[in-house]
C-alpha cells in the first residue's frame, strides 16, 4: 500500500531589490520540501510560468526595467 505525502505548506516570499533591475527572493523552510519551484507573472493572479527548481530558499532573479513582475514560490517533496 502507497499513500501519497500530504500537501506541503505554502512558502512566504520576501522580495528584496538589489539593484537595478535585480531582486532577491527568500522564503523560510518549508518542513518536507526537498525544492521549491519559483514561478513568474504579469498579473497577481496569473497565469504562472516556471522560472526555474532550486534546493535553497533564496534566488537572485532578473527584472526588466519598467515591468512589473509577481513571484510565487511551491516547495516540493
């Protein structure tokens, strides 16, 4: 018999600017995850694009100069 894992909670992301152009994300551990995948869009709800999978909890990303970009962050197991 194989059960699947519970769902794993929702990271809470801090965004802090860097500089022109760059920000660094960071989330706390999440109890489980083994990664977390960053996602990226134009509007607060969506739709949602893969930015990339990391084992850490923080990423440097790149942000085009006069956009507005939205991040979320999924931990996975």
């Amino acid at each position: 018999l194989s059960l699947p894992f519970p769902p794993l909670a929702a990271p809470v992301l801090s965004i802090r600017w860097t500089g022109p152009g760059e920000a660094l994300l960071s989330w706390a551990p999440v109890t489980g995850a083994t990664a977390y995948t960053i996602f990226a869009g134009e509007s607060p709800s969506g739709p949602w694009l893969p930015l990339e999978s990391v084992s850490g909890t923080t990423h440097g990303v790149a942000v085009p100069d006069e956009s507005l970009r939205f991040f979320v962050v999924s931990a996975t197991q």
